[in-house]
C-alpha cells in the first residue's frame, strides 16, 4: 500500500511540473529525414522561382527608375537625372527619337484604364444577378453555369479574336451585316473603346457566377425563415440577409476585378491594333491601356535607356494605383465590419 501510494504522488509531481521535467531531460539535436529534406526542397522551389522570375525584375525595374539601365547587357547604372519621370508626366518634353509627347498617351491611357476597371462593377452586378435567378431553380440551371462560365475559361486571344471577327468594319461584318450599317467599329474613336467593354462584359462575369452560387448555397437558411415571420418581402430579404451574406464573396470579387481591370492589356492589344495612323493604341489611342502603353515603351523597335525607364515608371504608377485602391476597398471592408 505505501510503495503505491508513493508511486502515485511521484506521478503527481511529474504532472504538476511538467516544465521543469522537460528541463531536466537533455536536449536532442534537430534530424534532419529524407523526408523533411523532401519537404523543404519542395517549399522552396515556388519561392526560388519567384525569387528568380519576379523578384529580380522588380528590383531592375525600380532601378530602373532613376537610373539608365541595359535590359538585355545588365552592366553598370547610370543615374539619368529622372528621365523616365520627364518623359511620362512633362508635356514638354518627347522622346527624342520618335519626337511623340508621351505625358499625352500617359494621361490618355490612365483615364481608359480606369474606365475597363470600372466596368468590373458592371460585370459583378451582372453575375449577382444571374446568380440569384439561378438560385431559384430554374429548368437546365446546370446547364446555364456551364454556358454561363465557358467565356471565362476561354483563352483571352481567342475572345478577342471572336469579339474583333463580330465587330468587322466591312460590310460584311457580323455586326454590320445584322443592323445593315457600314461602321467600322474598331477604327471610329467613339466606338472602339466600347468594343473593348463588351468584350469583358462578355467573359468576366462567369467566374463570379460560380462563386456566387457557392456563397448563396451558404447562407442560413434559418434567417429567410425569420424574416418571413417578420413580414419581409423578397426585397428585403435580399438586401438584409442575402448581401450580408455573401459579403466577404462580394469583397474578394471586388479586388480582383478592379485588379483584373487595371491590367487589362491582351484584349485592348488584339482587338484594337495600332494601326498605321502614327498613334499608339488605335486611332486616337482609345485602345490604349497603362499595361499596352508600357509594353509598348519596352518593345519598340528603336529601345533606349529613355524608353527603359519611362516603361518602368508607367509600371510603378500602375501597381500604386492597384496597391491604393485595393487599400481604400480593405479599410472600407474593415470599417463596415465594425459598424
């Protein structure tokens, strides 16, 4: 009976310390498995990659800022005194090769960005719409998410190739030959950027369709039953139960379609050419974008370090402005959630 008793309050001790038991045991060394070596060579190759293929360009390009920079002999900088600053903001100056005012596309392009990534709202009202229709079980709902979603995961040539074929200027164009007109709808100015908002109209709602319905499968159904009982219409029951619901959906759609829209530059590129009128981006440059006008500044035949650094600023403002806008939507989501 003792030596049980005692045994018994030996294990009472070991419990009621246990940090100093385990200080009392001796340290082992950390051994490294084939597996966990396994695991860390895994975990490392995404970030060795972004290291390589992002990392380091982003570095160039912020160097590239102020300094003369050779993109295919990385050598020495050169400080250039701000030139690619002068060459996007000052309507004084122009690029000496091509003697074209750059701060004029630099304003032009930013305005038409905004515009495509203002139409994002549009699409996502439009797939809130189709959601809700569809969440009321209609005959061949699958059948319509399927249609519904095929434009999203269509290749981006391929849409711009179909939307540019439709808006043909020869009056045998699709559009043309259905309203019996002889416009070219991707050379007049009033009408090329529009072309440019169908066709994201056209593609980018059908990714939040599918994700509204997940969310709209999600909210509780216990709290349509209480608002019926409290007399709440349709209405009502949407705008206090359903769009508070799909709420954090609505939010993660949000960023990436005005982020989605700030980049948008395949679409713009393929539909609106430049064309042989001497602007960059289409006639009157509607077709230009801060993404296409960047490219542009990058690829031309005659690079300078001018170009270089002018591409480089064009990219910095464009993340800025994604950086603060998606800032401003992230406050304005944490203040709601307070409220």
């Amino acid at each position: 009976m003792m030596e049980k008793r005692a045994s018994v309050l030996v294990s009472a001790q070991e419990t009621a310390h246990p940090v100093e038991r385990r200080a009392r045991l001796p340290k082992q060394g950390r051994k490294w498995t084939p597996q966990a070596i396994v695991g860390l060579i895994l975990a490392l190759i995404p970030l060795i990659g972004f290291l390589i293929f992002s990392g380091f360009p982003l570095i160039i390009s912020f160097i590239a800022l102020f300094c003369d920079v050779d993109i295919y002999h990385l050598g020495g900088f050169t400080w250039n005194n701000f030139e690619g600053f002068k060459v996007v903001f000052s309507p004084e100056y122009s690029l000496p090769t091509y003697g074209l005012d750059m701060a004029s596309y630099f304003y032009k392009s930013l305005g038409i960005t905004f515009w495509l990534a203002s139409v994002q709202l549009v699409t996502l009202l439009i797939a809130l719409g189709v959601s809700v229709l569809l969440a009321t079980r209609p005959r061949g709902q699958k059948v319509f998410y399927v249609l519904y979603f095929v434009p999203y995961i269509c290749s981006s040539v391929a849409v711009a190739l179909m939307w540019r074929w439709f808006f043909n200027g020869e009056p045998s164009g699709v559009l043309n030959s259905l309203l019996h007109t002889n416009i070219r709808w991707l050379e007049e100015p009033k009408t090329m950027t529009w072309t440019i908002v169908v066709a994201i109209l056209w593609q980018a709602p059908g990714y939040g369709i599918i994700m509204y319905k997940a969310a709209l499968a999600n909210v509780d159904t216990a709290q349509y039953e209480a608002a019926s009982l409290d007399g709440a219409n349709g209405w009502h029951k949407f705008w206090y139960v359903t769009l508070p619901g799909i709420a954090p959906t609505t939010f993660f759609l949000l960023i990436a379609g005005v982020t989605a829209g700030f980049l948008t530059y395949d679409i713009a590129a393929l539909m609106i050419p430049d064309g042989w009128t001497g602007y960059i981006g289409g006639n009157e440059s509607r077709g230009l974008t801060l993404m296409r006008l960047s490219y542009w500044l990058i690829t031309n035949e005659q690079l300078t370090a001018s170009t270089v650094s002018a591409s480089s600023v064009v990219s910095w403002v464009l993340f800025l402005l994604t950086a603060t806008i998606s800032w401003i939507l992230f406050k304005r989501r944490e203040k709601s959630m307070e409220d």
